[in-house]
C-alpha cells in the first residue's frame, strides 16, 4: 500500500477496535513529511462531525497555523461525505487520494449519498424557514463597512 | 426579532468585531432552553471547519453528550453552506431557522454556491483519485464482523 495511506488504514482500523467510531482513517501530508493521522471519533466524543477528514483538517490547521492548507495532501481511506467534501473545499486541500468508495460505505452502514440530494434541498430533509432576513442581513452590510476586515 | 435569533445575531456581530472570523452567529434550543450560542471562529483558531453551526453543533453535542441532536432546533443568521447542511444532516437537527441568504453572503464576500457543484463532482475543484481500494475496502469488512459494533 501507498505508505501515507495506509497509515490511515492503520489508524481507522485502531479507532474502530477501539469503539471510537467507524472504520474510517485520514493522513493529511505536507511534502515528504506527515502532518497528522487521525480517525473517525463521533462515539468517542459524541461529535457528529468528528469524522475522519474533518478531525484531520481541524488537526492539520492547528498544526500549521492557517485555515489554508493549500499545499497539502489529503489521504482518506473512504471517499468523503458530503460534509468532509465541504471542509475539504474551505481548507483548499488541491489533492485528495481515497481508498474505498461511497458504494463500499454504504454495504458497510455508512450511506450518505442521500445526503447529496438533501445538501442542494434541504427542506427535503429537515424543516427550514426564513427568520428575521432584514436584521440578520445587515451583518453583512457590517462585515464590508469594517475597515479592518480579514478576507479570507 | 426572535429571541434566539437575536441571540445568534448578536454573537455574530461580537466575534467580528472581535477579528474572530466572518459575520456569522448560531444557536442550538432545546424546548424553551438555550444550549449554545456559537460565532465563527475561522481566523481566531485557524480551523477552516470553525463556521458557526459547526461549532454550534460540536458545542451542544459536548454540553447534551449525545451525537443525536433530533431534539433540537437550530438558528443560523445565514443560510448553511454545504458543510455545515452536512453537519446538520448528521446531528439529524430536525428543524433549522436561518436568517440571511446565500445570495446576502455572497454580496457580502462569502459566496459558496459553487460549493454546491463542487460537492456532487469534487474532481472539477481539486485532484481526486482512488488508491488501495481493496485494502481499503476490508474495512467494512472487518467493521461488519465487529460483535461489538455501535451502530449511529
């Protein structure tokens, strides 16, 4: 196996044994030099977002200081959920390797490919209402009147 | 203005004034009980994953101990980009008020609708490619031969 992936494989198959979460693993590289392998933890810590590749960005970052971890590389051992797919694409991650695929997932419990459908329609998949537009938008009316304002 | 709502807003508000991150508040309700109220902390942490309902989320799942938040509602000054709709997804939050749209943040220098497209076909965005799938894929296996498996 590729070696940084299959320090994820190692890592997804120690948090499954023990109980942490599903048998997921993520490596996240930086040149020739490994940055963090991290698995799946939603048991472990009752986050629902302690997946594999979210907890591998969240480490990635603290680790190298910037939300920007566009000369990384991102080794999963399944292809990323819709959520993962997501943080992926704020972290600007240019490269992304994945073992197993949303099809192997979904025979081992794990099906999100709903979730794509939901993600463009959400109210398909959970009440969603306007709520004070007028007040909330002059947030952003706020945002670009501050002179000192990090774009990022 | 609702009262959560407000809640969310002025959050969003105190950690861009703060250089925190972008104009973005959140809070989780349980009944008629504030869980958590959340801002961006994008900048402040250096986590890209850091939105406002994603550590809204984090937040309540570590103050309920539960990854199932199907007992709560959610308020967001904005509308969820798709990381956060998948965060969302997967605490089964049931219900979700938002006040800006998507179209707002985007004036506003925010836009992720092509997040959107990105999510259904990642390979437009950034290199993608499989790599050790049938080491990979034992996983599940391995996963559904677990006696001691916890299902979420």
């Amino acid at each position: 196996m590729n070696k940084w992936m299959k320090l994820a494989h190692d890592e997804a198959l120690a948090g499954m044994q023990n109980n942490e979460g599903g048998p997921f693993g993520a490596a996240i590289v930086r040149g020739d030099e490994l940055v963090c392998v991290t698995h799946n933890q939603v048991l472990a810590t009752n986050d629902p977002t302690a997946h594999a590749e979210v907890n591998a960005i969240r480490q990635a970052s603290r680790i190298l200081g910037s939300y920007d971890l566009s000369d990384c590389v991102l080794y999963t051992t399944c292809y990323p959920c819709p959520m993962c797919l997501g943080a992926i694409l704020w972290a600007r991650i240019p490269t992304v390797y994945y073992g197993a695929t949303g099809a192997d997932a979904a025979k081992g419990g794990f099906d999100d490919e709903r979730f794509h459908t939901f993600i463009r329609n959400p109210g398909n998949a959970f009440n969603l209402a306007p709520l004070d537009m007028e007040k909330t938008r002059e947030l952003f009316n706020r945002w670009l009147e501050k002179s000192d304002r990090i774009l990022y």
